[in-house]
C-alpha cells in the first residue's frame, strides 16, 4: 500500500516535488488523508496476490485472473513430473546397473519401489493432461481435507480393536477413506516409555487406508496411485499401547503419492 503522484511512489519521510513544482516537506505523511489527497497524491493498494505459475497476473479492473496456456503448463508439469520421477528412481540406479555389470539379483522390494515409481508417474501424467482449466490443474497439486483431523486414539492391546486375522483396526465412525493418509504414533506406556507397536508398523509413519468401512479400516504403505496398494499384516498386538493414535493427514493429490522407500515393503532388506 503507497500513496502515488500519477504513476510515481512517494516515499515516507523524504521531501517531494509535485506537478505545481512545489516542494513538500519530509513530515508529509503527518497530513490527514484529505490533505494529501488536495495535494494530488492518490491511495493505491497493493497488488491482490497471485500464482504467478498459472496467471499473468490481475486484469486492469484488478477483478479476473488472466491465465496462461493451459496446454504449456502441463507440458512444463509433465516435465516437472518426470524429473521427480527420475530423481526418485536414481538412488536405486546402481541395482540396475549392478545386475547389468554382475548378474547379481536385484531385491525384490527395490524392484517393487521402481514399478511403484513408474506406475505413479504415468498416474500423476494422465491427471495433468486430463485437466480442462485451470482450476483442475491445481486440483492435481492440493489437498483435500479428511473428514475429521481430530485424532482417533484406540486401545492396541485389544483384541476387540486390532485383529491381527483381518489386519483391521475398529473405531466406530472413524469417517477415514481409502486413500487418505493418516499418522500413526504408538503413544507412551504406563512406564512412561514409547509404547511397543502394533506388529507389522512403524512408529511416527504415515500410511495410506485401505479398505475403510464405518467402522474398521486397514492400512497400506502406497497409495492405490502407485499400483501396489496392499494391506499391512498384523503380526501383532501393542503389548502395553492403550493409547496409540491414527491423525488424518488428509486425502492426497495426484502429486503427492510416489512411494516412500522407507517403507518396509520397499526397503530392500
């Protein structure tokens, strides 16, 4: 926000010049807005923000957005796209090569990660150039809320809560959905120590839902976007976790599901 003399900014606490040839003292800014104003001066407000990505910027009634190209921002999202793939699939290179080099058998897990990188990326391309505007490009790259952000905490010593035949956890009206992240954290025990975790996961990870119902829900460690979307095996129940916890995360775009190589089912171990 600036106060002008036609098109030229007059700064605060300097003297200036109007079209009359008089000059105005440096206190001018103690005037009342009137003043000012008799003076020539006008109020102008900043510029309204914008995403400099998909616009040109405001039309000269500062009303409507004026967008660029909608077929040379998913051609340079496409190619965005493809460099995160590369990227992603350049720490496991030297498999490849050293299957190449050696005949020495790639692990199946880092075969799985690099399927799982491929099939997302051909996802995350159809979604871009299937796009009509401008509005569902953008949809590609934000988050949609989950149904509820407050934290869902369960007893995992029950067995009427986890089932480690069905690889469920229950939580009446839950509201997650597949897909939607959630974070899981295994709390503290009555030793005042992390709690052990339910077998088969992490603690402070996110996973993905998986076969959610009102009730009960699974979890996977991909997005369905990646093609390898499966439950997580249960192998056990928390020991002493009474107050373990599932958070939404929300429900990803089509930008944020690449696979996670941190994950046991890609890890290579």
């Amino acid at each position: 926000m600036v106060w002008k003399l036609g098109g030229r900014n007059i700064r605060a606490g300097r003297s200036w010049v109007d079209e009359n040839n008089i000059t105005h003292p440096t206190n001018w800014m103690s005037w009342t807005d009137d003043e000012k104003r008799a003076a020539g001066l006008e109020w102008t407000d900043d510029p309204k923000p914008f995403d400099n990505f998909y616009y040109y910027g405001w039309n000269s009634d500062g009303d409507a957005l004026l967008p660029k190209p909608l077929a040379g921002l998913q051609t340079s999202k496409v190619e965005e796209a493809k460099r995160q793939s590369a990227s992603a699939l350049s720490e496991t290179d030297w498999y490849v090569v050293r299957k190449t080099e050696t005949n020495t058998a790639t692990p199946d897990e880092i075969t799985a990660y690099r399927t799982a990188v491929r099939t997302n990326y051909a996802s995350l391309k159809t979604a871009i150039n299937d796009a009509s505007d401008i509005a569902g490009l953008q949809a590609v790259y934000e988050t949609t809320a989950g149904a509820s952000n407050t934290t869902k905490t369960i007893d995992a010593t029950s067995s009427s809560v986890v089932s480690t035949s069905g690889n469920t956890i229950k939580i009446s009206g839950h509201g997650f959905v597949n897909d939607e992240q959630v974070y899981y954290n295994a709390g503290i025990n009555s030793d005042d120590e992390t709690a052990a975790v339910i077998g088969g996961l992490i603690n402070n990870t996110t996973y993905f839902v998986h076969s959610a119902a009102t009730n009960t829900f699974k979890l996977s460690e991909s997005h369905s976007n990646c093609g390898d979307a499966a439950q997580v095996q249960f192998s056990s129940r928390s020991s002493d976790g009474t107050a373990q916890s599932f958070t939404s995360q929300g429900i990803p775009a089509k930008s944020q599901t690449w696979p996670n190589p941190k994950m046991t089912k890609y890890d290579g171990a």
